[in-house]
C-alpha cells in the first residue's frame, strides 16, 4: 500500500508541473532581438520575456513594445506602436505626427529621414515603427499590423545579464492629453 501510495504522489507532482509548464507557455514567450530595428531601446541578440496574456485584459495602447508575427516576413518582429485604430499619422520633418501633434520621442536613436503622407489606421490594425527610424522595415513602408498577429507585450529583458530590466514602454516626461478619435490618451511633445 505505502509504494501505490508513493506512486501516487509522484504522478500527481508530475501533473502539477505539467499544468504549471503548460500554463506558462500559454502566458510567456521567449524572443530574440535579431536586428538593429529598435537601437537603442533593444538590441541585437537581447533575449526578452513577452507577455502573451498582457492584451487579454488590457488595450494595446501608443508606446507599447510589441512582438508580432510578420506574414511577411514569416517570423515575429519587436516595434513601437505609435498609432492605434481610427488614429491620423504623418511623418514630415524628423517628426512623427499624430492626429495632428507632434509626438515627443526620447527614445530614438535619430529622427526620421525620411516622408510619410498622413494615412488613418483602419480598425484592428496598428501603427509600429522601430526606434531606429532610418534603419528599420516597418509601418511608414506602408504596411500595418493587425490585430490577429500581436504575440504580446516585451515585458522583461534578460540577456544579457548586464542589461536585466522591465521593457520601459512609455517614456516619462510626457503630456498624456485625451483628443484622439479612440478617446485613448496620446504622447504629445508639451512644447
């Protein structure tokens, strides 16, 4: 009896690690930095935690840092989303503009080099570009982001050691000021 017993216990432990693996694949997703896309804020071989479960309860809102699979590339991708559903962006003069104001952006590593006409994000899809502006593939070559293909949230970088930090998502220091057509609070340059 004592050795059923003990048998017991062990697959019941095994069924507690199953469920906990399981429940942790189904939350968290390990991700590695393999360009130079979002220089500074990450960089190539970066190791991140995404967080699969971090848009089941909450918005994806302007500034997240997001991992996402890119159909045209066949593999997931990190950027900054800059612009939401129903949102006017334009880029023009080193600045990037939403719904008409400009957008203050501390972190990135220079500003854009380049033109972009004013275009209305469709509804589900989402505006990204990498902090590397001039060097990155991404939303101002004229392709979205839908909603279906966001993997989750950059939530932790872990590797290298030396660089161990929470993801910073939204930079300090700037208005959040309420006049988008979503009602969600836009990062606005307070000059």
């Amino acid at each position: 009896m004592g050795r059923l017993r003990l048998i017991g216990a062990i697959v019941f432990a095994l069924l507690i690690i199953l469920a906990m693996w399981l429940g942790l694949q189904a939350g968290i997703k390990g991700f590695k930095v393999s360009d130079i896309s979002m220089l500074p804020t990450v960089h190539p071989g970066d190791r991140i935690v995404v967080n699969k479960l971090a848009y089941t309860f909450g918005d994806i809102e302007r500034g997240d840092i997001i991992v996402f699979f890119s159909p045209l590339y066949s593999k997931d991708l990190i950027k900054r989303v800059i612009a939401i559903p129903g949102d006017r962006v334009e880029v023009k003069g080193g600045k990037v503009y939403v719904n008409g104001a400009s957008v203050e952006e501390p972190y990135i590593w220079q500003s854009p080099g380049y033109l972009m006409r004013e275009q209305t994000i469709p509804a589900d899809n989402y505006f990204v570009l990498g902090d590397n502006r001039n060097h990155s593939d991404d939303s101002h070559k004229g392709w979205h982001v839908e909603r279906g293909f966001i993997v989750g949230k950059a939530w932790i970088l872990y590797w290298p050691p030396r660089r161990w930090q929470l993801i910073q998502h939204q930079p300090s220091g700037l208005e959040k000021i309420d006049d988008s057509p979503s009602g969600a609070p836009l990062l606005l340059n307070s000059n």
